[in-house]
C-alpha cells in the first residue's frame, strides 16, 4: 500500500487503471499482472485475469472509478474463491485520496459443494430436467457462492451457446406489444432465470411473475443459488 499511495500522489486521480497497475507492478520486485485463472467444467472454459498478485498470494484488485459498489467486491470475492485465496484488497485510485478495503472469503471449497437441494417446486422434464442436472453438477465441481454471471454463461453455452439461447421475447402490456426483452431460453418457450438471494427471494419471485405474465413464455425456470440451499422453481403462467 506503500507502493499505492506513491503512485496515487505523484501521477494523481485521472488515469486509467491500466496505468496504475503498470507503475504499481514497476515498482514492486515481486508482482505479477493480469495472472490468469482458468475455470473448466467438462467443455466450457473461461479465463479471468487477476489486476496484480503480489508476494505470491496478495490479491489486488485496481479500480478507476467513482466509488466502489457491492459489485467490485462480488468481482473481487469472485477472485479469491476461483483462487483458493483468503483475502484480498480493492483499490481505487479515481478519487483525491486512495480508496480501499478488504474483502475476504471466509467460505471453503469444501463446504461450499456441500449445499442441500430443494426442488418440490421444479418441473423437470425434458430441458428442465437437463437444466438441473447441469447445474447441480456444476455447482458441485465449482461450489456455490461466485460470480451469477459465471453460472449464466455456462449453462448457455450447454444449450447451445449466446446465438441460440440468448433470444428476444415479445413483451405485451394491456394487449399491445411494448417491445422486446432478451432472455435466455432452456428450450421453447421456456426461459431460465439464476438468483443468488436470501430474504429477498420473494420480492424477485413476485418480478419473476410478472415478467412471465407480459410475455407469451411458458415458463420460467428459476435456480437460486444460496449458501446453503439451492432451489430449483418453476414459475408456471
């Protein structure tokens, strides 16, 4: 953080990260940039890439913006579990004096495939059943609790990858069409949503319906990812 704040009073707050994490790295002996991990589950595979590793297992993540949100650190704790690290810092560097804080993964791998599965509600048949399989065993390699955007990808590329399921669904309201909404489709007519909320499971649930109900969906097949619990629910019109 020496190294940080160095950098941040000579060169300022109007740069681009990528400048930052240069002259950072420059001035640290043992720093590496861009360190990549590799995420595989049977055919997909996805590649990040960390801002800065430094002494082989301190993780920062670089930021040039106005402030840090709930999503850098999603980003940042995304990171360190794909990385079997404890903590990591984030750094921003946007504003007059250098903003950081921790984040810390306090959940092993280990306990986070050991997840219970709840599917009372769930029809699983044809591409809800394979939507489930899929998804119980990829989470049950990779764990709960990373990025919902990780997820979502995966199993899009399973069915067929962006092309395919990615599709614009016609939105009605009061029998008029009021334009077109992209959702991603397990099979025809059948969309599939991933949450990873606890209390507020039920104000989405409510969103989830509505969204079904001014569209000519079947249904939505709903995967809720907690700590402990992951439901599956199926959303019938």
């Amino acid at each position: 953080m020496d190294v940080v704040f160095a950098v941040h009073k000579e060169l300022g707050r109007l740069f681009d990260e990528a400048v930052y994490q240069t002259e950072i790295a420059r001035r640290l002996q043992d720093a590496r940039v861009e360190v990549p991990i590799e995420v595989t589950f049977e055919s997909f595979c996805k590649i990040y890439y960390l801002d800065l590793v430094f002494g082989g297992g301190a993780l920062f993540e670089l930021k040039a913006v106005e402030a840090l949100t709930d999503r850098h650190r999603a980003q940042l704790l995304n990171y360190l579990l794909l990385a079997g690290l404890l903590h990591g810092k984030l750094v921003n560097m946007h504003l007059e004096a250098v903003e950081h804080e921790f984040v810390n993964a306090a959940v092993a791998r280990e306990d986070r495939i050991r997840f219970a599965v709840e599917d009372m509600d769930f029809i699983g048949v044809g591409e809800g059943g394979r939507l489930k399989d899929l998804a119980v065993a990829m989470l049950r390699d990779w764990g709960v609790g990373l990025d919902i955007g990780l997820y979502e990808e995966a199993l899009t590329h399973f069915f067929g990858g962006s092309e395919r399921v990615l599709q614009q669904v016609a939105v009605f309201v009061g029998g008029g069409k009021a334009g077109n909404q992209a959702l991603r489709l397990a099979g025809p007519g059948m969309a599939f949503k991933i949450s990873a909320l606890g209390e507020r499971r039920l104000r989405y649930e409510s969103h989830l319906r509505r969204l079904l109900t001014h569209t000519s969906l079947e249904c939505i097949q709903w995967i809720n990812v907690g700590r402990q619990v992951v439901t599956f629910k199926t959303l019938k019109r």
